[in-house]
C-alpha cells in the first residue's frame, strides 16, 4: 500500500453541508438548549447522532433541529416522559380509531383537572431544594427519569421538575430513610418491577374503557372512570397486602 492510499483511507469522510450545515453550537443557539441536554437526547435514542467528521466532530441537519423541538415540545408542553417520548418517536404510541380519539378527549374534557392536564399547563420548579430535602442524588434523579417516573427539564441553566411529580422524589427518599440503602444494594432501578406492573395494569384498564364504553355518552364514561379509580387502587393496596400475607402464612 503507498502512501496516497493510506492517506485515502485514513481521510475522514466528506460532509454534505447542505443536508448537514449544522455543528452543535448551532443547534444550541437554535434551539436554546446546552450542548449537555442535546448530548442526553441524542444518548436517549431520542435524537439520531450526527454525522461524524472525526472523533469529537459531529454535523446536524434540519432532521436533528426538528426532532430536537419535538422531544422539547413533548417534554415541556405536555410533560411526558422520555420513555412515552421514545414510545411515540418510534411510532409505538396508541393506535386508537378516530372514534375512540373522539370519546377521549370528550371524557378528558369532563374529568378536568383531576386526571387530564390543567388547563393552564402544569408548574414547574427547581429540582434542587427536593433533592436536598428528601436526600435524593443527582443520578438517582436521572434514574428516575430515565425510568418514566418523573419528568426532568433544564431551563436557564436550571433543572426542573413539575410540581405534581415532587411526590416521586419524596417518596424516594423516604425508602431510603427507611432502610433500603445503597450499601444494602437497593437502587432506583429496583423500582422497575413496579413500573411495568403498573404499565401494564394501566394498558390492560385502557383497553377496557375504548373497547366497552365506546357507545356509552362521555358524560357517563368520565363518571365510570371517577368512581373506579379510587375503587381499583384500594384493591391494588389491599390484593398487595393479601399476597404479602399469603405467603408469610404458606410458610408455616
């Protein structure tokens, strides 16, 4: 091999700037969000990677910048988590028929606060001061959020969280007060178990609204739905407590 084909192989690929005009800094600026958030996204699987240069070059194009926005817009408007982000960027999400789209929404409309989003979109705050009061670390923070049990944002500079899932952080730490401590070998993704279990139930409970209340009035459906909730969640505490029981009993 001469050193013009050494050279040849060794070059590094040629970048198309028009479908690539992008470096990072761009997409920063573009978007107002730092060069860390985007990195994360991209990990996530939530952003494809950029096309490589070399080893720490990267160039984006409009794909990027639009999927940037609407991992921005799913995350922030509508506060989803990054596994229901991931689920609906790889067109996983529900496939209800129109209809059943239509009884949605009408039932969300009446069960109002309570289940759907509020109105006036949901508050935010600074995720600090939970951690530190509840005793929660910064990467049991990513693992929660990575889990889908809380959702995270970065604004400013600032770390946030909605205030309706601050539950999720205290609750953590209060499993830690109780014992279940890293020395121990418990961690966040211990809670996994229980979050398939729930994703399931939940998969399990939408399909019966869509397909058995589908010709009921909305009015009625929202009223079924208000008054099972809290039914259903007392059975889950107790049949829980029941197991539990049973097998304490079964061993004698």
């Amino acid at each position: 091999m001469n050193d013009s084909q050494r050279t040849r192989r060794s070059a590094p690929p040629e970048v198309d700037r028009e479908r690539y005009p992008y470096r990072m800094k761009d997409l920063c600026d573009l978007t107002g969000l730092e060069r860390q958030v985007i990195h994360f996204y991209i990990q996530q699987g939530l952003v494809p990677p950029g096309f490589k240069k070399g080893r720490n070059m990267a160039f984006y194009g409009e794909e990027h910048l639009e999927r940037i926005q609407l991992v921005r817009q799913l995350q922030h408007e509508r506060f989803l988590p990054l596994k229901a982000i991931r689920a609906i960027i790889e067109g996983q999400d529900d496939h209800f028929t129109p209809e059943q789209r239509v009884l949605l929404s009408a039932v969300k409309a009446r069960i109002g606060d309570s289940l759907g989003a509020p109105s006036q979109g949901r508050r935010t705050i600074d995720v600090a001061p939970l951690l530190e009061q509840h005793g929660v670390k910064p990467h049991e923070l990513v693992q929660l959020a990575e889990l889908g049990l809380l959702t995270t944002m970065v604004e400013k500079g600032v770390t946030r969280v909605p205030e309706d899932d601050a539950w999720v952080l205290e609750l953590w730490g209060q499993l830690r007060s109780a014992g279940f401590s890293s020395e121990l070998g418990f961690e966040v993704k211990d809670l996994a178990p229980f979050e398939t279990a729930v994703g399931q139930l939940f998969e399990a409970e939408k399909s019966m609204l869509t397909e058995r209340l589908a010709d009921l009035p909305p009015e009625e459906v929202a009223q079924l739905v208000m008054r099972a909730l809290p039914l259903i969640t007392t059975f889950i505490t107790r049949f829980h407590e029941v197991k539990i029981r049973n097998f304490f009993s079964a061993l004698g």
